[in-house]
C-alpha cells in the first residue's frame, strides 16, 4: 500500500517515433497507428495526494472503488499524445465485480471542483491508473469529495484472447500477430492492448490494431504498434467476425 507522500514511478520506453500525432478518444479506444511528435514518453511519476475526510477503498458503484489520488508528472496516457504533464490529478480504480468492465466515466468533484475520467476495459480484480481527461491539476490535499458515474458498462460475454485460434507476439512498436487455427480467417481482425503499471495499467485507454483482411491459417502478420513494449504490454482481447 502507498502512503501520503510516497511516489510511484512507472518507466515505460518506447524506441520509435513517427511525423503524426494522436486524437481525441471519445470512447476510450484508440487505433494506434502512431506516435506524436513528441520525445518519445519515459518516467510517470505518481505521488499520493494527502486526504483530511476521505477514507479508502471508495466506493464509485457497486462495482468500482477508488484506491487513491495522485498528483501525476510525466506524459499524458488518455489519448494517445503523449505530450507532457504536471501534477496532473490522476486516481488509482479498481473493478471488485466479477465481470471486465468495458466502459465507464465518471465524474469526481473534489473540494467543489469537478474532474472527468474515463477507463475502459479492466478486468474484474485489476487496478487502472487513471489520469482526468481535461488535465486539471491536482489539489495539494482532499478535504471533500463527491462521485457521479455516467456510463457504467460490462461485457455481454466476458473478451478473451482466442488462444486456440490467435498468437500474440508483442516487440517494441510491434505485434506479431499469427492464425494458428487450421482455418481461415476472412475478416478484419482486431486486437486490443493495455499498457501496464505497477499493480494494473497505465491511463484508461486501450489500444486497439487491425489485421485487414484476415489471416490464412498458418499465417503471419507483423502489426505495426507503436504503444506496444516488451514487458509492458498485456493483449486485452481479440475479435473478429465469423
């Protein structure tokens, strides 16, 4: 557990870069097929925010609980930017239900300010580091809090990976993506990934690459990534229409 004034550091590296940067991601997904302009983004350093009122786990729903607040510096995860930041208020979210959450917002309003956030799928048990959408900065202590979510939703069928049908091999900036069924795959392939962090992941945001086309069976596809790390990306789910 991390106690008022202690900071987490979370190192990521990316060793690529390329001429565009990232969008607006109204749904939390985003079709990662570049990197800003922008030095590619190292260190985020996460620092708990004393509380006076407020104790923890706090409950968001029946599914939900806030873990702690954060004053962020680093690089800003929740679009695909990474431009960078300072002490930026961010939480820590956990899912104690037992389904994958696919997509919430929230709004937090702490010492009467408000402060937006998004996170999409988190595993039930899983944490997320989520920074506000709207960067507001962080306040030097918590005296007061009150919580609205907007959209609260789960998976019909709980996502999978197709372990049976798809291999997964994530590179720097890459991921290998292979049929290893005996049948052919048509359709457009999507495979969706998370960065992760210390206890969870990092920002709310997944990231989601295509495989147009389909895969022969057999075959393989080296799917450019640019947010994908070695030992710091975990594959969320696959899909693809039968």
């Amino acid at each position: 557990m991390l106690f008022a004034g202690v900071a987490l550091v979370i190192l990521l590296v990316i060793g690529i870069r390329s001429c565009s940067s990232g969008s607006a991601v109204p749904d939390g997904v985003l079709d990662d097929a570049s990197l800003s302009e922008q030095n590619p983004p190292g260190a985020t350093v996460l620092t708990v925010i004393p509380t006076e009122t407020v104790s923890f786990p706090f409950s968001l729903s029946q599914g939900i609980v806030l873990e702690q607040f954060y004053t962020s510096t680093g690089y800003f995860p929740e679009d695909g930017t990474e431009e960078d930041i300072e002490n930026v208020l961010a939480v820590k979210l956990t899912n104690t239900s037992d389904k994958t959450l696919e997509y919430l917002t929230f709004t937090l309003n702490v010492n009467d300010i408000n402060f937006k956030f998004a996170a999409t799928t988190i595993p039930a048990g899983k944490s997320v580091y989520v920074f506000n959408t709207e960067r507001f900065a962080a306040p030097g202590s918590i005296i007061s809090l009150e919580s609205a979510v907007e959209y609260e939703i789960y998976f019909n069928e709980e996502p999978s990976t197709l372990p049976d049908i798809l291999s997964c091999e994530i590179q720097n900036g890459s991921i290998v993506v292979k049929n290893i069924s005996e049948y052919d795959i048509s359709s457009d392939i999507f495979i969706y990934y998370k960065v992760t962090a210390d206890g969870g992941y990092l920002g709310g945001i997944t990231y989601r690459l295509r495989v147009s086309g389909g895969l022969d069976a057999g075959e393989t596809y080296n799917a450019y990534a640019p947010h994908a790390f070695i030992d710091k990306t975990e594959i969320m789910f696959a899909h693809y229409e039968e």
